[in-house]
C-alpha cells in the first residue's frame, strides 16, 4: 500500500482502520475503476480480456521485477517482524483482548454493543 498510496497515507489508514470510500480509492491508487453496481460485471469483463491479452510470461516477469525491492525488503525485516508480532500477540493486554473476542463470537451474540 506504501508504494501505490504514499508511507504517510498508508500508516493512516492502517492504523486507523480506516476504510476509503471509492473515490478516495481511486485517487490513492488502490483500485484500478469505480463503476455503477449495476455495470460492474461488464467492467469486470472487460478488464479481463484485456488482461488475458497480456503474454503470461510478460506479466509474470514485469510482477516480479516490480515486486523484487519489495520482497527484498520484506525479507531482510522478516526475523524482526516475527519477533514484533509475538511479543504483540503474547502480551498480556492482547491475549485478554482476544479471550473477550472468542467469548462473544462462542456466545452466539450477534449485538455490535457487546463489550470487548
């Protein structure tokens, strides 16, 4: 998402949960069209004929080399990320936070106000 939207764009809407609408969207990059419900099969159709007249091996390798930095990266931060994650995920405030979740989703309880 950095690399379409902008870093500064990208960390507000990740830690916001913040959801775009589709305007939005689309001036940041993140989709490619907005269309009428009632037209989206046939933009959806028509986007895919003209990607399946794309050389498959040319769109792999032109995937692939945009995408490399990237895996590059993703790579190198990937012990450190494991690391961030499970001292997030086993910390005592998470782990309580996804008990409450478990025991409303167990409840049966379909309420939004349920407390978490």
């Amino acid at each position: 998402m950095a690399c379409v939207a902008g870093r500064r764009v990208a960390q507000e809407l990740l830690t916001s949960a913040a959801m775009p609408k589709a305007r939005e969207a689309l001036q940041l990059g993140l989709v490619d069209d907005v269309v009428p419900s009632s037209d989206l099969m046939a933009a959806a159709e028509k986007r895919m004929v003209k990607m399946l007249k794309v050389p498959s091996n040319g769109y792999a390798v032109t995937k692939a080399a945009l995408r490399n930095d990237l895996a590059i990266a993703w790579d190198a931060y990937m012990p450190a990320e494991i690391e961030t994650v499970y001292a997030i995920l086993s910390s005592k405030e998470c782990v309580n936070a996804l008990g409450r979740v478990k025991a409303r989703l167990s409840s049966g309880s379909t309420s939004q106000k349920a407390k978490l």
